[in-house]
C-alpha cells in the first residue's frame, strides 16, 4: 500500500499544486446543483493522516475520494484526475463538483 506522503503528492500533481502541508489538503470545487445552477463553491478539507474528507471517514485511493455525511444519506465522490464529482442524497445524484483545485489550507 502506498504511504501518506506519496498519495498526497500524488493528489497535489492530479489538482495541479505542488504547494500543501504534509497532512492536509484543501480542494476548492465549483458545485452546480441539479435544479438550482451553479451555487457558490464549495471547500473539501483532506486530512491524509486522519483519512478524513470534511472531518468524515473518508477513502481515498489513486483514483477518487469518496466519503459519506448526514449518517450516510449524502454520499460524495470526486475522481482525481479530472477533478470532478458527484452528490449523492438517498442514491440520487443532487450536484455536481467542477474544475476541483487545490488550495493552500488557511493557517
């Protein structure tokens, strides 16, 4: 299994920053929901040594994050290498996730 510290580079080269802590990340994602539009953008904080995106379980592989809230009634997935995702609320898809970037965490 890969280290923490790789995953993170890795992270940071797939959303196009070399520039994050050695323990979180902070991805800034346009999120355009299904009826309303495009609404203000949303932060994900990712904790590699926790495994924790938003402060929930989170898993995180080369390839996504995917993480459950509300008691698993929201589910959310983003795929790093295009830097999009999805929202799930009761198995339908409510958002989307656009254009994810990293960001430096605010100290």
């Amino acid at each position: 299994m890969m280290n923490a510290r790789f995953l993170l580079a890795l992270l940071a080269l797939a959303f196009g920053t070399p520039t994050v802590n050695a323990e979180t990340v902070t991805l800034t994602c346009e999120y355009w929901h299904k009826r309303l539009g495009q609404l203000e953008d949303k932060t994900i904080a990712i904790n590699f040594d926790a495994q924790t995106c938003n402060g929930q379980p989170c898993k995180i592989s080369d390839t996504e994050l995917k993480w459950q809230q509300e008691g698993g009634l929201m589910e959310f997935t983003i795929n790093r290498a295009s830097g999009e995702g999805s929202q799930f609320v009761s198995s339908q898809e409510a958002a989307l996730y656009k254009n994810c970037r990293a960001t430096k965490p605010k100290a």
